[in-house]
C-alpha cells in the first residue's frame, strides 16, 4: 500500500502474519510516533487545585498525558475527570520509576499535596510544558 489516508495508520508491526493498523494495538504498546529512546516519568494528575489525584508512570509522557486528557484510558482518570498535569519528573530507568510510582502511591495525601506545591504552588496545568507541537 502506498501513501494515501490507510498507509499513514499502519503499526509497525507484524501480528500473525498480516498487518495490523494501530487502533487494533492496545493503547500502552502503540509505538510513539518519531521516537525509539523512551524517557521514562512519573506523573501526577488532578481534576483541580488539592481536588482527586492519580500518581502514573509513563515512558512516553507527553503521549500518556494525551490518551488522559482526551479520554483514550478508561478508568480511574476518566471516571475522575483527571486531565490536569500538576506534577511530573522524569527518571533514568524502567526500574527507577516503577519503583518511585510504588512509592508515592502508598505516600498520604498530605504529602503528595506538599510535592505539588513545592513544584507547582499554583497547580498550574503543566500539559502546555510539555505537549508537542
């Protein structure tokens, strides 16, 4: 198949044989478009100032933060409305994320509230830092 509307949504990859279009791949193993190195990051959402919080991780940030906002993720964040970036950091490894989302999931409240505020006093939404253009 060459150029046209069909071509443009082809995954790069191969699923017994035929080619599959990326709306048939589960969400988190769409390949990220123009990008291999992975940038691992541990997120905080919000619906507003010190309202519901939900603490993620992503290796593609910009991209997970996308799927929230536009309702793609079903679930707690959509349930809850979660569409504001209070709080995001970016780590090294795989590991050492995981390990940090772990961690502030079983923080109180109290503390995540704290965490925000020492890098967002304003609970400003963050997506336009990092949303691509």
């Amino acid at each position: 198949m060459t150029g046209g509307r069909g071509a443009a949504t082809l995954a790069h990859r191969i699923d017994r044989g035929r080619a599959v279009r990326r709306h048939e791949i589960p969400i988190g193993m769409q390949p990220i478009p123009g990008g291999l190195r992975k940038q691992f990051a541990i997120y905080i959402l919000a619906n507003r100032p010190r309202g519901v919080l939900y603490v993620g991780m992503s290796s593609s940030l910009a991209e997970r933060i996308r799927q929230h906002r536009e309702g793609l993720i079903p679930g707690f964040t959509t349930r809850y409305h979660l569409k504001r970036l209070v709080y995001f950091e970016h780590m090294q490894s795989a590991e050492q994320t995981i390990a940090y989302e772990k961690r502030l999931k079983r923080w109180r409240r109290e503390w995540k509230i704290a965490l925000i505020e020492s890098m967002n006093p304003t609970w400003r939404d963050l997506w336009p830092d990092i949303a691509q253009p």
